[in-house]
C-alpha cells in the first residue's frame, strides 16, 4: 500500500486527519467516506471483496481491462429442513437476494473502472464450490479475500481460503 491512506505498516488506515490527507472522501468524524466504507464508516459488508477488488485497481499492469473475469459469489446452503418447508420460488428468491447484495458494489467497482465481468451465483458449500469451478473452468487465476483469521481461528473454525488452498487445481492468489 503506497498512497495516504495506509498506515507505516501498509495497512489500509481508515482515518482522516492531516498526517493521512484530509481530502473530500472523509466525513466530519474523521472516517474515510468511500466505496469501502459503510453509512457508519466502518467497512462495507464484503470489505475483503473490497480489498480484493482495491488490489486488482492498483495492480492494472497484469490485471487489467486485457483480462476477462469471472465473479463468484457462494451463499451458504438454507438448512434442509427449512429448505423442505419452502417453496422452490422462494428458496431461489432469497439465494439471488442475498448474491445480489455482495454483487452490487463489487459492479459499481468494475463499471468505474471500465471492467467488464460475469457474475455467476452459486448456494452451497463455500470452498468446495470455489474449487469445484475453478477446476471445471478454464481459469488462469482465483483470487479470494481472506478473513486473516489466524491460526487459531483457523483451528476453530476453518478458512475458507485455506480450504480452497488445498483443494483447488487452479493457482490461488489471497488478497488480506
């Protein structure tokens, strides 16, 4: 990270004051007030899609508007027995509802800077899906997120990227 908005460590630093560059994408509380931040200034729903998303900005050299890209969201699976109660229409209702919520910024972010890309939608088990896709298609490159849970996060409770890690064929670029 080399612009004013990152901390001595080359953390993305959501802070406004002077050392950092008061410009016009700060609010009157000192928060940064961007396309990453949400209405309370903390970061948006998605931030790591976000951070991603920065990162293919930044790095336009090797990952421009000379690429095609496909954009994958996976929303978790509704529990069987509640999938069972409800209708097929409305189980498909709230699987595009909840991908369109990750999907709109992530095509504000491409629409302004001129990347055209698919947006394919899946429900299922995140990593395995990823994976799954991944080695059926044609693809160069994945690029996910990452949480940055730790190691004992990741005991805990798993990372999606380390599973996708493991299991993908397809080379993995992590973004934290």
């Amino acid at each position: 990270c080399d612009d004013n908005r990152c901390d001595d460590n080359g953390r993305y630093d959501d802070r406004c004051d002077d050392n950092r560059g008061d410009d016009d994408r700060c609010d009157d509380n000192g928060r940064r007030n961007d396309d990453r931040c949400d209405d309370n200034g903390g970061r948006n729903r998605g931030g790591n899609s976000m951070n991603m998303l920065g990162y293919v900005a930044a790095h336009d050299e090797w990952l421009g508007t000379h690429h095609a890209y496909t954009v994958l969201t996976v929303v978790p699976p509704v529990p069987a027995r509640a999938a069972a109660v409800l209708s097929k229409d409305v189980l498909a209702s709230y699987y595009a509802d909840e991908a369109d919520k990750v999907f709109k910024p992530i095509r504000a972010f491409f629409a302004k800077q001129g990347l055209n890309a698919e947006f394919v939608a899946k429900h299922g088990h995140a990593a395995d899906t990823i994976s799954a896709m991944a080695d059926k298609g044609k693809y160069d490159l994945v690029m996910l997120g990452s949480h940055g849970h730790g190691v004992l996060g990741n005991l805990v409770m798993g990372s999606v990227a380390t599973k996708v890690v493991a299991q993908c064929g397809v080379p993995v670029l992590l973004v934290r």
